[in-house]
C-alpha cells in the first residue's frame, strides 16, 4: 500500500450471479487461479451496500442491474492471512453482506482482467463444490429458497 494509504474497509459484499437456466456465475481469481467465488468486493467510503454490490458487479463482470436483491444477511468470518496486508493493522475479520441477482443466460460476461482469469457457468451443486469460500458456500446452498 502507498504512503497515502487507503486500506479496505472489512465490510464487503458477495453477489451470487445466477441466470434463468438455474446456472451459477463463477469467476476464478486472477491472484489466487483456482480460487472460484461469486463476485465479491469491499464496500468503498461513502456507499451503501447496494451501490457496493452494483459496483462490484459491474467491474467484475461488465453486467449492470437494477434487479440485485440483498438477502438482509451477513457473516463474520476470518480474512485469509495472505490477503490481510490490504486491511489496517490489526484488523482480522471481515463482515460480508449477501446479494443475488437472476440475468438472462444470454447475457455478455466482461471480465476485469486484473481481477479474474476466466468464468464459468455451473450447477448450483458444482458451484458450491467448487468455491473457495465458506460463506459463498453458504449463500450458494441457499439460494434456490431465493429464485
């Protein structure tokens, strides 16, 4: 982090990306390749959740929404050591806020290159099988009470 030092607030958001087919968004990160997650990112100073949410779908994956629905739901979990360096000194764990969003499986998926490497459209089974995170886990096996 430079001189000017704006660390990440531990508050972020996990959007579950999901199209009519019942399929899950998955995208591989660019600084951990096998590490597949739904889109996720810290809320910036200023947001509220939701705009936090929309920002972070639209850099991820190019898709811009109106439709993103919060779950009114989040976890605490611990920040995984080798990504602690982003966060201020001492700061440990982080709150995630739950979103979905449903698109149309024709949708165009644009990535952020210096975020993700590829995606890929999954079952729901295989998607949370195939996450990284716990708490992505957790969203995604709940997420047909949703659609």
């Amino acid at each position: 982090m430079s001189s000017l030092n704006t660390y990440k607030m531990p508050v972020s958001v996990l959007v579950v990306v999901y199209n009519n087919n019942h399929q899950i968004l998955l995208l591989e990160r660019a600084d951990k390749p096998g590490y597949w997650q739904s889109v996720t990112g810290s809320q910036e100073a200023g947001e509220t959740l939701e705009q936090t949410a929309r920002r972070e779908l639209a850099e991820e994956t190019g898709i811009i929404s109106t439709d993103i629905v919060d779950w009114q739901f989040s976890s605490v979990f611990e920040i995984y050591p080798h990504w602690r360096h982003r966060y201020a000194p001492g700061v440990t764990h982080n709150t995630e806020h739950v979103f979905s969003v449903c698109i149309d499986a024709s949708t165009p998926i644009k990535l952020s290159p210096r975020e993700h490497l590829r995606y890929q459209w999954c079952p729901l089974g295989q998607a949370a099988e195939q996450v990284f995170s716990p708490s992505n886990r957790a969203a995604l096996i709940q997420l047909p009470q949703r659609w």
